[in-house]
C-alpha cells in the first residue's frame, strides 16, 4: 500500500510513490473550483494498486495530489504557482534525504485535472509556451521564419511540459453555469463554497470571461502552428448529466462521455466506475 | 528493517503528519485561558488524534507500541482531556473519554489496554480496511483541521445563542473569526461528512463483495463498537471511525442542529430561482442534510417533528408560529426514551 507523504512548502499536497523499481510516469492531480486532493479524487489513491493488473501503467507511475487555493485565486497565479510545484515534481526537488534509489528521472508526466484545474492545467501549458517561444525569438534576432520556425520546434520538441499528456475532467475551459445555482446544488458544499468564493474568481470562469477567451485563442493558435506538442490538444471527459460547466472543448478536440455520472462524480472511480483509472493514462 | 516494518513507521510517520501535529499545534495556540477565545474544537482534535491512532492499531495499520508512545508523549491530548472535563463536555465515564484515563495519583495516562490489535481480521479485509483508514485521515487532514472548519465549529456548536448570531450574522464586534469563515467552515464540514460518509459506503459495499444493497440510513445512536467478530470488522471500523468524529459536532443538542437547517437554509434561498427544478433541488438539500446530520451526530436530536426541520430550513427561525414555537418547547421538555421512537416520515410538500 502506498504511504502519502506531504510535500514541503506546498500545503497539503501529497505524493503516493509507486513501490515498482524504477517509475517512470509522474502523474500530478489537479482538483477543481472549492475542490480538495483527497476529496475530489478519492479512490484513485487506493485503486490503482488493486487493478494493476488491468491498467498496469499505474504500478510504475508516482501519485501527486495537488493541494491550492481555488476559490480567491485568479487562474493565472495558480497557473503560476502548478508550474512551481510541477518543477519540483519533475525535477524531484521535494525528496532533501530520501531521493528515488534509482537515481533516475521521469519519462513522462501526465497532468489530470478536474473543473477549474483543467482550466489552470491549460494556463500552465500556455504560460509555458508563449515563454518558450519568446526565449528563442530573443536568441535568434535576424534569423528567418523558416530558420526560427526549426529553432522553435526543436525548442518546443524538448520540453517535458509541453510533452505532458493533458486528462482532463469535466474541464471548465468554456465556462461555468454560474447564471443558475440549481445544477451546484447537487453538491452543496461545493455550492457552500461557491457562495463564499471571490466574485473575481467566478467572474473568471464565467463563459464569457476575457481570461478563458484569450486562454483558448492562445492555446488554438498555437495547436495549429505546432500540432505535434501533445499538451495542446486534449479529449476531455465530461459527466452526463453536468449542470455545472459547459460540456465543450477547443477547436477540433473530440469529447468524451462518462454516462450517469454528474460533475463531481466523473473524476471518482470506485469499483464499479473504473472508467476514471482508464482515462488517465499515456 | 523488513518491509512491514519499514511500512509501519512510514504510516506513523504519515498519522503524525496528517493528523497528530496539527491537532497539537491547534491545542497549543488555543490553550490558554481567557474565556472566549478558548477552542473547544480544538481539544476535541487533539483527543480524536489518540482515537485514530487507537483505530490504527486495531486495524493493524499503526505498530503498538510506537503509537502507544507517540501518543503517551503528546502532552497536548492529557491538557485537552483535562480542559473538556473541567468544562464538563466529557466525563472519565464516556467511552469516546476513556482513552485517555486518570490514574489513582491523579495523573492522566493513556489507556494501554484499548490498544490491543484485532488479530483476527482476514488479511484481504485487512488491506481494505487499512486502505480505508488512510483515506478517513487524509480527508480529516484536509477538511477538518484547518482555521476555518474550526472557528466554524467552535462557533456553531460551542456558543450561545447571541454570540452564534453574532458570528454568523456579522453582528457586534466578535473577536476573531469572519461571516466568510463561517461558510467557508460550513463548506469544509458538509464536505467532510460527505465524504467520510461515502468513503465508509465504499468499504462497506467492497466487504460485501459488491452485492446489491439498498442504500440504508445509518444508526440511529452513534457509539463503539468493541466487539472482535471477525465477520464484522469492517462494520466495526466505519462504526468506530463515526463514533471517533461525532462529539466534536454537539449534534446531541436539538439546538445545534436547528443551527445547521436554518444556516443551509439561508444558503439555498440564495440559489432561489423560479420553478419546479429549484424547489426539488432545495428539497434534496434537506434530505441530504439530514442524512449527513444522522451520521454524523445520530438521530435522537432529530426526533422532533420533521415538519419543524423543513420549515427552519425553509424560512427560518423567524418564520415558526407561535404554536410551532410552542410545540418546539414542549417538544424539547417532554423529551423522553418514549419520545424517541420512530416517527413515519412526514408529507414535506405541505411545508
């Protein structure tokens, strides 16, 4: 059974490290608008191990539980604040005396979200983009677009964030239902929650907000000049019914449908709703 | 070291941080004594921690006599028992009080003999149970400990009418505290009974291989369970794990609950839109408060006329009759063993 261990300076965020010699895949749990690591995501931290054997990628990838503040936090600060903790994931920062025996790193990183943690997951990869692609263009003043483009995509090619697999749940990239209550209700402490979140918060996840518009501008923009970085296509996975966000995604990425299940069940596998273990995978 | 070993010190080590050095630090802040800023919430953490580490041991999740001295050097916990004593909310004689005991010298030491491991329990069962367990910490941990569920607490289950009001109504001056954390708090804590709720379902459906079992309200009386039957182990543990959680909520005070409807209450009229989808979607707001206060705090504070709880929820104290008001009076009065029996649900379309 794997034991959480609390990462250092990022609240109550944990790690579920695999027993395997050798892991490979870190796999970074992003929880919603008034969510909470165990709580949104409860039973993936112990189903994993007992279905290994159908969805085997799992006993070599280490569990990370993201714990932020959700509801008083504009989306580009936590965007900013993932990237932090996603580096010290990636780079094993958190481990000061017990770091991996095998010395080794990560090959793959996958980036599950839920609700507003799609929508920061998303900004993250953006951020990190438009950051990369102003690094290279800086270096290479006078080359020419063909040159810079080749400049670019090798650039681009070798980042591990961008290589991330997005597993996006119920993501809330085109807006919130905040115009009617009733579809919260179903969960009332999240509606609790919503009551007493900043407006400026909700305002942000509203579906006609400037910061989701320019989020999905960005990220279409950039998908159509480099469709190979695989962090800027994703298929999300949404709950039917959702009363809570709007089931729809960016340009051209297909949906996916998890029937019975609202929007804070979809992202809960249990043992019978194993399709949330088959979802997040490379 | 072998791996069970190793193992066990890791899960200790986790408890310790999950859920022993947080209730301790929350004691320690609160525990000095100036009247209101005290935090009986607080020293309910602390003592929880001695029960979970109890439950730990039982289970086989917690090694002996690592946790038995782990907890045996938390001066926190001994200050916090005598602290709810000398309140008068626990007394030597309650069983959640018992596992911290008062020796003949008057010294508080732990009680040794509760943490005997159940050394019967099958080994599948086991892991699911300790599985269990870990998931039951982690959702204390990240609901329950922080700032705002307990100033939430304190206030809503600790405090008398006026100073409650005042609290939740952002009235007079209080000295600490905000109406935001008030339902922020709300939030946490309806959050952790859904959850632990759920979480304790889960284990309970998968002990039972799955089997088709319509969903049952919980017990009526939340309290221990000490029997050892092997078949019964995981019933055993969600009961344990309810009993450990209950008092801190004060949900046997018919008074504290209303508090709880008329609060939600005023939440959901917030959500008020016209038309039949929000008057049902309110309506499962109360079933659902009411199942979470039964397991959370049991049902005999419950017992009083259903009708009374969906009017609180639904307009508010201010709205009762005066016949209502009376009712509730008398109701409270003559409240008696033959009281408590069930009472068929009421017709809630007629509010």
């Amino acid at each position: 059974m794997r034991v959480p261990k609390y990462i250092p300076g990022y609240g109550k965020s944990y790690a579920l490290l695999s027993s395997a010699p050798g892991a490979d895949t870190a796999v970074i749990f992003v929880h919603g608008f008034g969510g909470k690591p165990t709580s949104t995501w409860r039973n993936f931290q112990g189903l994993v191990d007992e279905y290994s054997t159908e969805y085997p990628w799992w006993a070599t990838s280490d569990m990370f539980f993201y714990a932020y503040e959700s509801l008083h936090t504009p989306i580009r600060r936590n965007a900013e604040l993932l990237g932090d903790f996603v580096q010290t994931v990636w780079h094993d920062g958190w481990r000061a005396t017990n770091r991996r025996d095998d010395n080794q790193n990560y090959k793959d990183l996958i980036l599950a979200g839920h609700s507003e943690g799609g929508v920061v997951i998303r900004r993250l990869i953006l951020d990190r983009y438009e950051a990369v692609k102003l690094a290279v263009e800086t270096a290479n003043p006078t080359v020419d677009a063909e040159a810079m483009k080749a400049a670019l995509k090798s650039a681009l090619d070798s980042d591990f964030l961008l290589a991330s697999y997005l597993r996006l749940f119920a993501p809330a990239c085109m807006g919130t239902n905040f115009s009617s209550w009733i579809g919260f209700l179903s969960s009332f402490s999240l509606f609790v929650s919503a009551i007493t979140a900043s407006s400026l918060v909700r305002n942000e996840l509203l579906p006609e907000s400037p910061v989701l518009d320019k989020l999905k501008l960005g990220t279409e923009q950039a998908h159509a000049e480099f469709r190979e970085i695989r962090s800027l296509y994703t298929q999300p996975l949404f709950g039917v019914p959702d009363q809570v966000v709007y089931s729809e995604s960016y340009q051209g990425e297909k949906l996916l449908w998890d029937r019975g299940y609202d929007h804070f069940g979809v992202c809960k596998p249990d043992y019978t709703h194993k399709k949330p273990l088959e979802f997040v995978c490379k | 070291m072998s791996d069970h070993e190793k193992d066990r010190t890791d899960n200790l080590e986790f408890f310790e941080s999950a859920i022993l050095d947080p209730a301790l630090k929350a004691q320690a802040f609160f525990d000095f004594d100036i009247g209101e800023t005290d935090s009986t919430v607080s020293d309910f953490g602390a003592i929880e921690a001695a029960h979970w580490a109890w439950l730990g041991v039982r289970i086989g999740y917690l090694e002996r006599m690592d946790t038995q001295e782990l907890i045996s050097s938390s001066k926190g916990i001994f200050k916090a028992w005598s602290n709810l004593q000398n309140r008068q909310i626990i007394s030597p004689e309650d069983r959640w009080a018992n596992v911290i005991q008062p020796r003949k010298s008057g010294q508080l030491a732990l009680n040794k003999e509760l943490f005997s491991p159940s050394l019967k329990i099958g080994s599948k069962t086991r892991v699911l149970l300790q599985n269990a367990f870990q998931t039951l910490l982690l959702l204390t941990a990240e609901n329950i400990l922080d700032d705002d569920s307990r100033y939430f607490l304190d206030s809503i289950g600790w405090t008398g009418n006026e100073e409650w009001r005042a609290r939740s109504e952002g009235l007079g001056l209080p000295r600490r505290g905000s109406v935001q954390q008030i339902g922020s708090g709300l939030a946490n804590v309806l959050n952790y009974w859904e959850e632990m709720d759920s979480a304790s379902r889960s284990v309970e459906h998968a002990d039972l291989n799955f089997a088709y079992i319509p969903e049952q309200k919980r017990d009526i009386s939340v309290s221990f369970s000490e029997s050892l039957a092997p078949s019964a182990a995981v019933s055993n543990f969600t009961q344990n794990a309810r009993a450990i959680l209950s008092p801190r909520f004060n949900l046997g005070k018919v008074e504290i609950v209303d508090r709880y409807f008329v609060l939600a209450g005023e939440f959901v009229a917030r959500a008020r839109e016209e038309g039949p989808a929000w008057l049902d979607a309110r309506r499962r707001v109360f079933e659902t408060l009411e199942l979470l206060i039964l397991y959370a705090g049991g049902g005999t504070n419950m017992r009083g006329p259903r009708r009374r709880l969906w009017q609180l929820f639904s307009k508010g104290i201010a709205s009762l009759s005066e016949n209502d008001k009376r009712s509730v009076e008398n109701y409270l009065e003559t409240l008696s063993e033959e009281s408590l029996e069930e009472e068929p649900p009421e017709d809630l379309s007629q509010p």
